[in-house]
C-alpha cells in the first residue's frame, strides 16, 4: 500500500479540466437564452462584453460537443436547426 501512495503522489496531474470550443459556443448560448427570460439587463451587460474568458479550472481544445455530453440534436445544428456558435473571437481561452 505505502508503494501505490508514494506512485500516485508522485505522478504528474493534470491541473485543468479539458473543454472543447463546441461545449463553450453552447454554454454561452444557453446562458444568454436563460438571462432572455429571466434577466434581460444582465443579458444587456453580457452582450456588450468583448470577449468572455473561461475559469482557469478550464483549458479550451478545438472540437464540437461530444456526442456523449448528452446536448439535443438541434442545439448544435441539427437538420433545419440554426448551429450553435459565437460571433468571431468572443471567446477567449
């Protein structure tokens, strides 16, 4: 037991969280059709930002939402369905 504690002690870990851009562009969509209904003046504030940076906890990666993340079809461009993504460097990472 003491050889596993002092093996997985020493080990590097990852200090941050991979995220794709895809998973960011959706959750930035989804926070803003939240704040439409439920509180448009912050909406307002959150629109006029420039750019919006990610917790440090994160470390963005290109790629669209995994498909096990469990996100509706049309919510990423499904057939018919408006794609999901941010206007040209919004996102900051």
């Amino acid at each position: 037991m003491d050889e596993f504690i002092e093996w997985y002690c020493s080990e590097p870990r990852l200090s941050f969280i991979l995220v794709t851009r895809g998973r960011l562009a959706y959750e930035l969509t989804h926070l803003k059709r939240k704040l439409r209904q439920r509180d448009p003046r912050r909406l307002k504030l959150a629109s006029e930002r420039k750019s919006v940076k990610i917790n440090s906890t994160f470390k963005a990666v290109d790629g669209p939402i995994a498909p096990w993340e469990g996100v509706p079809p049309a919510a990423v461009g499904g057939r018919g369905q408006r794609r999901v993504s941010p206007a040209p460097g919004r996102l900051k990472y």
